[in-house]
C-alpha cells in the first residue's frame, strides 16, 4: 500500500486517495492503494439485507477499511428511526469488534447519539462528521468522549472550541482541496 499524509478523514471522492479515507458503501470494490471507511448510511437503512450486512462485515475486516461508517441517524431522512437505531447498533458492535473507529453521520439526533454511547461503552472513537452545530451542541458531544470533524461548511464559533485533540477535517462531497477548507478552519481559530 502506498504510504501518505492524512488530511482528510472522510471524503465520497475517490481521487482523493493520497490524502483521504475514502467512504464506500458494502455494495463498493475496495480501491487498490487507497483506505477506505464503510458503512450503511442511515438514509439506505429500508434498503438494508442480510447479504448488506455479510458484505459489510467481510469489508470491515479487510486491513484498507480503517474506519467504520458513515452511520448513524438523520430524523429528517431515511427508515424509521427505530430502524435506523438498530443498523446503528450493528456498526457499533462492528466497529468494536475490528477496532476501527466509528465515523457518524447525526441529524437531528445528537441526544439518541449520546445515549447510545454511554449505553453500549466503546472503546473505539466516535467521530461526527460533518459538523455544523453551535458551541454548546460541540462542548456536550466533547464532554462525552466524541471527536468532531468540519469539512466546508462549518459554525465559525464551534471551530473555535475544539481542542486540537478532537479537531478532525473532511472533504466529503465538497469539491475544494482539503487544505483550502483546512486553512479556512485554521484562520477562523487563529483570529484575534
């Protein structure tokens, strides 16, 4: 596998292989070369099957999927949430059991979030990706051991409340070069 610098922690881009873990689903090949999260996005939850789920976990033990994810729950779109909830908990015990961090995709849910982890206990990093809320939404989910990543758009007051320790950046689908929205992060932190 080819050695790199990490920058980007989640992206759907797949030419972003040399600075990025690229998001695959369990429908995806594995790019050569290239590391990779995968999960079921709560928005496929209703299209979800065992032979989904077999795909999944064969792709969680391979050495280039580093990441568990994007998973989690959207109340605004996809499956039930009770539904949502329990392929949640699959990628929970999935990450746990390969030891790979989870990387969460959380609208609208942030509390259920919160409850799920102090109920099942990882050890493994819980990232929300992607995120856009206000400090005080920011300092409970660091209060409770989460790790946030800002990608393109980003709430400039909770860029700045992040320790350095639980700062993590993303492209996702965003079409600017990750040290463009790096150095928008790192200027809004930087400013007196």
């Amino acid at each position: 596998m080819t050695m790199f610098t990490l920058l980007d922690i989640h992206t759907h881009d797949p030419s972003r292989i040399n600075s990025a873990i690229i998001n695959i689903t369990p429908d995806d090949e594995i790019i050569p070369d290239a590391i990779h999260s995968v999960g079921i996005h709560p928005w496929h939850t209703t299209k979800a099957t065992s032979e989904t789920l077999s795909r999944l976990e064969t792709l969680c033990a391979n050495p280039q999927v580093v990441a568990i994810g994007e998973a989690g729950l959207d109340a605004l779109k996809g499956g039930d949430l009770n539904a949502q909830t329990e392929l949640f908990i699959k990628q929970i015990e999935l990450s746990e059991t390969f030891q790979k961090p989870l990387i969460i995709h959380a609208v609208k849910t942030h509390q259920q979030i919160i409850a799920l982890r102090k109920q099942m206990r990882p050890s493994q990093p819980w990232i929300i990706h992607g995120f856009r809320g206000k400090p005080q939404l920011a300092q409970t989910l660091l209060q409770q051991g989460f790790y946030i990543s800002l990608g393109e758009k980003f709430n400039p007051d909770t860029a700045t409340i992040i320790p350095d320790d639980r700062l993590l950046f993303e492209s996702d689908e965003s079409l600017l070069p990750i040290d463009v929205i790096i150095s928008r992060i790192h200027f809004i932190r930087n400013a007196d």
